[in-house]
C-alpha cells in the first residue's frame, strides 16, 4: 500500500470518517451495510441494552492495539494484553511500517461490535496512562489479541510480569513470523 494512502486511511481513522473495508483491504465487504465506520452514533449505543457482564461495545478503534468501549454510559479506553501494534497515533512518532494495516485490520473485527473483556490480575487493572488492561474477545470466542500476532499485525509484548496467554501469544507470534505472515512478509518492513 503506497505511504500516501497509508497517511489518508489513518487520518480518516482518527478524524472518525466512515471508511469502507474496500478502502483498506483487497476483500470487499460481504453486504453493503458492513461499511465500518471510526465512531458509533448515540442511538447505536442506546440500542444495546442488557449486555452479559464483561460485554462492552467497541465505540472507536483507536489504532491495532488501543480501543473505546462504551462502559455503562462512559467512554473507556482499553489497551489489548500481550500485544503492540506498530504505531499510528504516537504523538512524537511518524506512523510505523505496518500499522495502518494493523489499525485497519482491529477496526475490521472490532468497530461497532459487542466484545467480551477478560482482565488479568498479573497485569492490574489499567496501564500508567490510565487505559484499562484486557484481552478482547469476538463473539465467536476469537481472541483478538491471539489473532493479531497469528495474522502478523502485532509483535507479542510482555510489560512487567508474565501474563495468562504468555506462552500462546509468543507462539501464535512464531507462527506468523515461520509463514510470513503481515508484517514478517518477505521485504515488508525491511530497514524500518
């Protein structure tokens, strides 16, 4: 994907423009009205009402690592375990081989859909930014986190103490990294 288009898709992203799956991948969306959108309208939120304990909807992706959640009327952000996605949003860092594709790729499971969190006492509760720790889960039980180092969006991260899925995510990380999978691909982020 050239730079300049990788710059538009991320500036798009972060000024909340809906944005096609067309757009960002060569997969075309399944039905029209899977067009993803970077923020969720009051009356979306509103409809999802009586969610099981842990279910939050995904409001905002804010890149392949970071999202919002609506908890109980207030935005929360959260910051996926286990896991860093090369960078798009840094305030003092250019945007990092490979994380547009890794942004586009968490906006694609996780905008405006239920997820469960999963919290891990070995991490705490919230990062020293104040973004509440967990591993994200689809409805169909996919680990987000897991899927993004097997795809090849994320490099494994462990911060402080080992955590739950320590030992799955580093292999789900060789994994990517044997198949060259994402950013392990031949010649992807080479020099960077």
């Amino acid at each position: 994907m050239p730079t300049l288009l990788k710059l538009l898709i991320t500036l798009l992203i972060v000024l909340g423009v809906p944005i096609s799956v067309s757009l960002i991948s060569d997969t075309p969306p399944t039905a029209p009205h899977e067009t993803l959108t970077a923020s969720t309208s009051t009356k979306q939120i509103e409809t999802i009402t009586n969610l099981p304990p842990d279910h939050y909807l995904v409001t905002k992706v804010i890149d392949g690592d970071t999202i919002a959640i609506d908890m109980n009327g207030a935005r929360t952000t959260v910051r996926l375990i286990g896991i860093d996605t090369p960078e798009t949003v840094h305030p003092t860092k250019p945007v990092a081989c490979f994380g547009n594709e890794a942004s586009a790729e968490a906006l694609r499971l996780m905008q405006d859909r239920v997820v469960r969190l999963e919290t891990d006492s070995t991490q705490g509760t919230s990062d020293r930014y104040g973004r509440r720790l967990a591993y994200v889960f689809l409805e169909d039980a996919t680990n987000v986190n897991e899927h993004l180092l097997r795809s090849g969006y994320a490099y494994e991260y462990t911060y402080g103490d080992d955590y739950a899925y320590k030992a799955t995510f580093k292999e789900a990380m060789q994994d990517a990294k044997t198949h060259k999978r994402g950013l392990w691909g031949d010649g992807v982020c080479e020099g960077e």
